[in-house]
C-alpha cells in the first residue's frame, strides 16, 4: 500500500517531506508523553494510607525544557513551510500561462494558441506551468493530489496555481469545494506529455492520430466515451434520473416543450443545435446552465453522441 499519491511534481518533495516531519514529531511525542504518564502513575502511586505527597511547587529546569523543545520544533516547523509556500507562491519567469474555468461542473482549459479542452488539461513535462483561474458561477477548486497543489477559484477574481511536473503520465484532478449537485462529477485528468508530444498535440497532429483511431470504434461507443470525458455526465443521467439537465433516457424522437410554449421533436437537428447553442430552445423546467460545446466537439463526435443517445431507450 502507498501512504501518498505518486509524487510528480517540483512541490511532491517538499510537501510530503513536511507531512512526514510533522507526524514523525507527532508519533514520537505520543509515545514519550504516554510512556512517562503511564511510569510515573505507577512509579508515585499511593501505596499505603499514611503515604503522604511532598508539597512541589515548580521545577525551574523542568519547565524551561518543555518550553524550549516545543518552541524549537515549532519555528523549525514553521520555516520548511515558509520556504516551501514561498516557492509555491512564486511564478518561474518562463512559466506557460493557461486559462482554467470551472463552471457547475466542468473545467475548460483555453491555451495561448487558441486551444481549447474540457476536463482534459495538457501539460509539458519539466516545465512551469502558471494556471490562471476564475469560475463563472459558484466556488470551485482545483486539486492535483499528485502535484500537491490546491486552489479555490472564485467568481470575481483570479486566482493562480504555480506547478512543474516532473513524471510523463496521466493525474487526477478534482474539484474539492463542494459546489452543487454533481461536484463529485466534476472530475479531470491532467496529461504530462513529453516536450515533443506535446508539440504534436499544439500543432493538432495528434488530435489527427487520436481521430484516426476513433474512426475504428462504432459511432454509439465512441458517443458513450465522450458522454464520460466530455462531462456531459454531471447533469444528464442515462437512467432517466432527472438531472440539472433533462435524462437522456428515451430522449430522441420525444417531444419537447420549450420555456415559450413552442415545442419539437428531439431529432438529431435538435439534438446537435442543443450541444452547439444551448441557450435557444430551453426545455420547460430547466435553466441556462449549460455551457456551448461549439469548438470543443467536431461534427463526428456530435453525431456520435446522437447515436449514443438513440440507443439509450
Ligand atoms: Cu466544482 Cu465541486
């Protein structure tokens, strides 16, 4: 079993050295303080009724030691964490900057060459990274376990998250400030890549590989893994739960009934204006919560999650 979370940043070193040193101090001082309490209770018991205690009014030395010893610890303590906070407070002077959303609940990450992607961040390998945040509705907060770095976002300010990762692969982020009905939905990963794959990624050539290979998987499934990695799990159930957004349980062909009284019948024209602009036929009972998917999904991908949802009956 692993007590921590793989240790892939510049930070990992530095914040679980700190937590080991902490418990470390913690235990042994559990162990010492328990061990003489339960000597000295049985070391000074009453062994007779005219056993009498002598009057002890302090011990000089004594009290100067378990004054002296806390103190020590504490500032030793307290300067790993300055060190450490200070680094992580600190943007390298070449750190790539990218823009974090977070929104009920999904993240989209739009990158300084126009980029832009959902719940899925891309990273190089070794290199600053300054995330610059801001949410468009409630408190969220981004949490990289692996990174060790955490950050509320909030809605009328930025905020910042400085990090470097150190090991290719691919981590968890997760939203970690309740914020409404499917925050444990809210998930993503992040994907350290090489410096030349994430070359290939910038300029597009993988997204060509990564199609190519789509284009071997069967539209409904394809439809069903960007139904996950999209997000558009976080408010449509596939049960016919009722969501922040209708089920898409028996959705296609059925009728629906707009917030203006006119109404349509849910075929794939429907269905993809919805993806595409979500705000110009609201379903009575809904609200404009959810977000365009226009530049993040390509026509192929919008008609396989049309025969994804034609499937779910
Ligand atoms: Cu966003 Cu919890």
């Amino acid at each position: 079993m692993e007590w921590l979370p793989t240790s892939a940043s510049t930070f990992a070193p530095g914040v679980d050295f700190i937590l080991w040193l902490v418990t470390i101090i913690s235990v042994l001082s559990c162990i010492v303080v328990g061990a003489m309490l339960v000597y000295l209770v049985v070391k000074y018991r009453r062994r007779s009724d005219n056993d009498s205690t002598p009057a002890i009014t302090h011990d000089s030395f004594l009290e100067t030691l378990w004054t002296v010893i806390p103190t020590i610890l504490c500032v030793v303590i307290f300067i790993y964490g300055y060190v450490y906070y200070d680094e992580y407070t600190t943007t390298p002077k070449n750190a790539i900057e990218i823009n974090v959303t977070g929104k009920q609940w999904i993240w989209s990450f739009d990158y300084a060459n126009g980029k832009k992607t959902l719940n899925d961040l891309y990273v190089p390998v070794n290199q600053p990274i300054r995330l610059v945040m801001q949410s468009t509705d409630v408190l969220h907060s981004f949490f990289v376990p692996a990174f060790r770095v955490k950050q509320d976002l909030m809605g009328n300010r930025y905020t910042y998250i400085n990090f470097t990762a150190t090991k290719e692969g691919v981590y968890d982020l997760y939203c970690t400030e309740y914020c409404g009905t499917a925050h444990s939905d809210m998930l993503g990963k992040v994907h350290v890549l090489s410096e030349a794959k994430f070359a290939a990624w910038e300029d597009g050539s993988a997204d060509k590989a990564k199609k190519a290979s789509a284009a071997n998987i069967p539209p409904a499934e394809l439809g069903k893994q960007l139904y996950s990695s999209k997000g558009c799990v976080a408010c449509h159930s596939i049960d016919g739960a009722d969501g922040v957004g209708p089920t898409w349980k028996g959705l296609f062909a059925k009728n629906r009934v707009f917030t203006d009284g006119t109404s349509a019948n849910a075929d794939e024209n429907y269905i993809k204006e919805s993806i595409l602009y979500p705000g110009e036929k609201m379903v009575e009972g809904y609200g404009p919560v959810m977000p365009s998917y226009k530049g993040l999904l390509d026509d192929a991908e919008i008609t396989a999650i049309i025969e994804y949802i034609k499937t779910l009956k």
